[in-house]
C-alpha cells in the first residue's frame, strides 16, 4: 500500500493547526470542523485505496486525466459525507476531543 506523503502529511498539519486553534479558542464549533476534516481525509484516503483495488483494464483507458477526475471526485465525496453523518468518525472524535479539551459545553 502506497500513500502519497506529501499530500497526506500537508493535509495532517493543516489538521493539527486547526486543533490547537479550536483548544486555544475553546470554540466547540471549531472543533467539530476539524472533526469533519479529519473524516474528510479518512474517507477520501479510503476511497483512493479502494480504487487501488480495482483492476486497470476495460473498454476506455485511463490516463492521467481520468485519475486527476477520480482524484477530485473522491475529495468531493469524502468532504460531502463528512459534512453530514459520515461514518459517525467526527462524532466520536468530538467526544473525545471535547472531553481532552475542556471545549465550552
């Protein structure tokens, strides 16, 4: 299993800085937004590895711009089912975060 480091590793620190923003500002909005992302990015990680599973072939070729297109759309998918139930990942990570954190109730 192959993960592209760089963009995952950008994706983390724009993570971290996010939470350390919403602990800083006790904003419980905040946190549950950086809860969403991190699902987001899960989801999407998810996704591109599924894909990875998948046989080339078939009856139209993929080229670099089909992958670009999959690339976009698992992104899209990931953030838009981040934002509403999701897998239930940014709930629990409130949780535990809001607990940690001492977030305003």
């Amino acid at each position: 299993m192959e993960i592209d480091n760089i963009g995952f590793y950008d994706k983390l620190s724009v993570f971290e800085k996010k939470a350390e923003a919403a602990d800083k500002n006790k904003d419980d909005a905040q946190l549950m937004e950086v809860c969403r992302e991190f699902e987001s990015i899960f989801l999407n990680m998810l996704f591109k590895e599924m894909r990875n599973t998948i046989p080339d072939g078939g009856l139209i070729p993929k080229g670099t711009g089909t992958e670009i297109f999959e690339d976009m759309y698992y992104e899209e998918i990931s953030k838009e089912l981040s934002n509403r139930e999701g897998l239930g990942i940014a709930k629990m990570l409130y949780e535990q975060f809001k607990s940690g954190y001492r977030v305003n109730r």
